[in-house]
C-alpha cells in the first residue's frame, strides 16, 4: 500500500503517512474521518437543482429585484386608491404614503438578503411572517403564537354580545400583537449587532439604517 501523495510505501497499520503526513483512509481506525470527508465533497461538488438556481439567479440579479418592486408598488398603489384610503385622497398623497411603506418592505428585503433568506417571501402571504420571525428568532416556527391574538380578536366580536367581555377581549389581543411587534424588533436589532432596545424605540430610523449600511451584518454572517 502507497501513499496517494507521495508513494511512499506504507504498513496497514499505518495511521498517516510518516513521510509527508497524509491521513490513510483505506485504515478502518480513520473511517469516520474519511466519511466526513466524502460527505464534504459531495456537499461541495453536488449540483444545485433547477429551483436552487432560480432563487439564486433572483437574489443575485439587482435588475429583477428593483423591476419586481416597482410592479408591485403600482399595484399596491391602485389597490390603496380605491380600497385603503378612498377617493377623497389625492393621487399625490396615496403615492407619498405607500411610498413611505413600500419603502419599509424593502428595508425588509434587504435584511432579509443580508440574512442569507429569499428576500421575495415578503410577498407571499403568511410565509412573509415566518421569514420575519425566522430573522428576529432564527426560528421561523415562533410565527405561529400570531394565531393567538389574531383569535382573540375574532372571537372578540363573538364576545361583544356580552357585556364587557368583547372589549377586554380586543384590548388584550392588540396589546398582545404590539408586544409581539416590539419583541420582533428588540431581536432584529440584536441579531445584527446593535441595540434591541434602540431599535424597538425608534424601528422607522434604525430599520433602515440596519438594512443599508454594510457595517452592520447578520450574526450569521458576522465573522468578528
């Protein structure tokens, strides 16, 4: 037996080549390393399937994002003229307004790139809330303590028909959502290195800056 390196003659028992060093995997005593190291190349060398390469073309080209957001903001501008705000708006102030919150969803998307996760999720419905959970928690699961207070307050409506009850109903599941908010907040903040507290008073001047400085990483991704 030979070194696959530098064919240096080698005993079975050998554990490493005692010339220049190489690990010899055909030695059962390194089996469990050299299972770690097919399973490193496999991983390394498989190719990505036809859904991994489209996603990875999405996140990667900066034409389709910027195109796919100003369609949408259209859209979301025709829907809030005539469903969300009513016809006594302006044209001018629909466009102004929905631009401040179309402006948060991208500060969104951008963490959400930063955070190594599919920045198109936040337009898809109720997934959008376990890829905001999954930022703040790492741990999109924890989206489904949502349905607690959302229940709350359907059933607060049930409630109403007694005396008080429909009220305190409504109250706790609005303090409930608020404190869920300001929790969400909190831990985005802390996930990319920087105040929880800070940003869960002041989200409409933290989120963007989080989002658009290249100084602040997601720990994921944060080596210092």
């Amino acid at each position: 037996m030979k070194c696959v390196r530098c064919n240096n003659e080698l005993k079975e028992s050998d554990l490493y080549c005692d010339r220049c060093g190489t690990l010899v995997l055909d030695n059962p005593k390194n089996k469990i390393i050299k299972e770690l190291a097919l399973e490193t190349y496999n991983e390394e060398n498989k190719k990505p399937s036809k859904i991994e390469k489209i996603f990875k073309w999405l996140e990667e080209n900066k034409f389709f994002f910027i195109i796919s957001n100003i369609v949408v903001y259209i859209i979301f501008v025709i829907w809030a003229r005539y469903n969300l705000f009513g016809k006594s708006f302006s044209l001018w102030n629909v466009l102004f307004f929905s631009g401040i919150f179309y402006f948060y969803i991208i500060c969104f998307e951008m963490l959400f790139k930063k955070a190594g996760i599919n920045w198109c999720g936040i337009f898809v419905p109720i997934y959008n809330f376990y890829i905001i959970f999954k930022l703040a928690f790492q741990n999109g699961f924890w989206s489904f303590i949502l349905i607690f207070p959302f229940l709350g307050s359907l059933f607060s409506e049930v409630l109403m028909l007694v005396p008080g009850l429909g009220l305190v109903a409504y109250v706790l599941s609005l303090a409930s959502i608020l404190l869920i908010i300001f929790v969400i907040l909190f831990k985005i903040g802390r996930r990319f290195n920087t105040s929880g507290i800070i940003t869960m008073l002041f989200p409409l001047i933290i989120i963007p800056i989080l989002a658009f400085d290249s100084n602040y990483k997601h720990e994921s991704l944060n080596t210092n």
